[in-house]
C-alpha cells in the first residue's frame, strides 16, 4: 500500500463523522417537509437541500465573525507591519522576529483570519460528496442514506420541472432535453452571481490603493476566471449539487451586502458612507471600529481616553498618593471605649514645603 493510499484512508477517516451529520441532517430535513409534501417529489427534496445550506451556514456564521474580526485587527497594525518592512527589508531573519514580536504587542494572530476559512473546507467539501453521490446514488456517502436505501433512490429520481436531480448537462444520455437544460441555467445562474458577489466586493470594499498595481490586475483575472471555472465544472455536477450551490451563492451574497454595509473595510467607498450614517446617528465611528478591532486581539488595547488630571487653587498640579488611615482608641470617664479613625489631609508638595 503507497503513501497516496494511507493518506487517502486516513482523510476518508477525517471526513466520516462530517459525512455522517450531513446525511442525518438531509434526511431529517426531507422528513420534515415529506409530512405536508410528496417525498419522492423533486421540490421536496430542493427544498430539504436549500434547508441544509442555510443550516449550515448558520451554524458557521460564528467562526465568520471570528475571521472577520481578526482580520479587521490585522487591516489596523498593517501601516506598522509596512514600516518594519521599510526598515528591515534586506534583513528577512530580523524582519520575521521584529514581526512576531509586533504580532505580540498588538495581540493578534495571523492564523485567526485563516483558521475559520480551512476549519469551513472540509464541510463544503462533505456537502458536496454526500450530496453528489445521492444524487448519483453511486458509492452513497453518510451513514443515514447508506441504511435508507429507499431515502437516496427517491433523491436520485426525484425530478424538478421535468430534470431528474441527479442528472447532468454533459455527457448528456438521452441527449438534450429538460435536464441539460435545467442544469445549463443553474449553472449560468450560479455563474452570474458569483461574479456580480466579486465585481461588488472590488468596487465596494476595496480600498483605492489596493485596486492598482499586480495584485489587482489578478483580482481582475480572478473576477473573470473564477466564474468561467465554477459554469464549466458546473457542467459536470449533478442538478442536486447545482442548488446547493446555487443557494450557498444566494446566502454568500445577501451576507456580503450586510456586512459591506455595516462593517466595510476602513478606506473604502463603503466605510466612507458607513461613518457618515454613525455620525447622523450620534455614535463615534472611531470607537465602535476601535472596538471592532480589540475583538480579534488578545488582550484589547485601552481606549485612549485620558483621566484629567487634578490641581490645586494656584493651578498646581496635585499628585495623588495613598494615604494611610490612623485609628486611636480612647476611653471617656464611665470607661467606655470610643475608636476615633482620623484621615491626614492631603496637601500639594508646595504646601508641604511652606512647614
């Protein structure tokens, strides 16, 4: 056995117990609907598929929080990350330690933005398996289709609008009919809203420096090679898959548009229109992004309000210093006890200096 087939088992490893709560989640989904519904019908089924998305979606939208907060702190401490570069820039072992150590002053983590982003892979990647092979009913994916035999052969002939779920635009088996057709418009569909989701993202929450140079002349070849890539792999994928996701691009992209609005990256044309709406609404922009950006440190930065200090009638400062409470007891003519507590009395240096 090579190494390819050891690591192939232990990923397959991984991946059973994600596989396993997917496929418990689709079937109970179909269930649900199935009570007011047809089960074998292709839209109770879309329905239970677009259900799990959102499900999903939702159980994640911690750990995209999560991201977003650590790199709002990354985006703060950049302009001193550049500096450092300017300064050790032919020294790349003092440029690396002089970074760490910056990244432990200001209490962020690099891996924070990523982390969320690779933990969110594995289960896509076990929607899409277990999905696509339902839809095909070929090597069933998740332990809750594998023992209903009858719940995966009623995904796989489930049809919608006149297209089965598990069929494909290409090959095309019984040449081109409801199915191709079906499955070309979800995928152009699919398509168009991915690339509408980037062209929003460059022209909104970008800022203007960031949009010259190399590296956005690849953003731009992204925009277009992304989407070409997602409508010719689309081509392949079973209908079932396609509304998947067709319904994580409808998810993706209402959520981008909330948080463009409401938590835009600093220097945009978003962020610009965002503090104006903060300061019609009387709230301090420069806080509540402060705020934003303590959320991914570790240990939050103070504010930078400062106590005023106090003075004396000259105008003296008067320095604060902890006094020390003195207790006497004393006993009158009937030998009652009385504890008198007295308070030395504060005084500028100045005065003291007048004795």
């Amino acid at each position: 056995m090579g190494i390819g087939d050891s690591l192939g088992k232990i990923g397959s490893a991984i991946m059973q117990p994600l596989y396993w709560a997917v496929s418990g989640l689709i079937v109970l989904f179909h269930k649900l609907f199935s009570f007011f519904m047809n089960p074998d019908s292709g839209l109770t089924w879309t329905l239970a598929i677009v259900l799990l998305t959102c499900f999903i979606r939702l159980l994640m939208m911690p750990l995209y929080a999560k991201q977003l907060n650590s790199s709002r702190a990354m985006q703060s401490i950049q302009p001193k990350v550049e500096e450092l570069q300017k300064k050790y820039g032919s020294d790349r072992e003092r440029l690396g330690q002089e970074t760490m150590k910056l990244y432990n002053e200001e209490g962020v983590n690099p891996a924070s933005s990523c982390l969320p982003l690779l933990i969110q892979l594995p289960i896509f990647w076990a929607l899409f398996r277990v999905l696509s092979s339902a839809a095909s009913d070929r090597n069933v994916h998740g332990y809750w289709l594998q023992r209903s035999p009858e719940i995966t052969a009623s995904l796989s002939h489930a049809d919608l609008f006149g297209a089965k779920l598990s069929g494909t635009f290409w090959p095309p088996t019984g040449g081109f009919g409801a199915t191709q057709g079906f499955a070309l418009a979800l995928a152009i569909l699919m398509t168009g809203l991915m690339f509408v989701q980037q062209l929003h993202m460059l022209k909104r929450n970008m800022p203007p420096a960031a949009q010259t140079g190399p590296m956005a002349q690849q953003q731009k070849m992204m925009l277009y090679m992304f989407p070409l890539m997602y409508l010719f792999g689309g081509m392949a994928m079973p209908i079932g898959v396609l509304l998947y996701w067709l319904a994580t691009n409808i998810w993706t992209m209402a959520q981008q548009y909330v948080i463009i609005r409401n938590y835009p990256t600093p220097g945009t044309p978003a962020y610009i229109e965002w503090e104006e709406r903060m300061k019609e609404q009387g709230k301090d922009p420069r806080e509540i992004e402060r705020a934003r950006q303590n959320r991914g440190r570790k240990h939050p930065r103070a504010s930078n309000k400062t106590a005023q200090a106090k003075t004396d009638e000259n105008g003296r400062t008067v320095v604060s210093r902890q006094s020390t409470q003195r207790t006497t007891v004393r006993r009158d003519d009937s030998d009652r006890q009385t504890v008198v507590r007295r308070q030395p009395s504060r005084q500028t240096r100045a005065t003291r200096k007048k004795k």
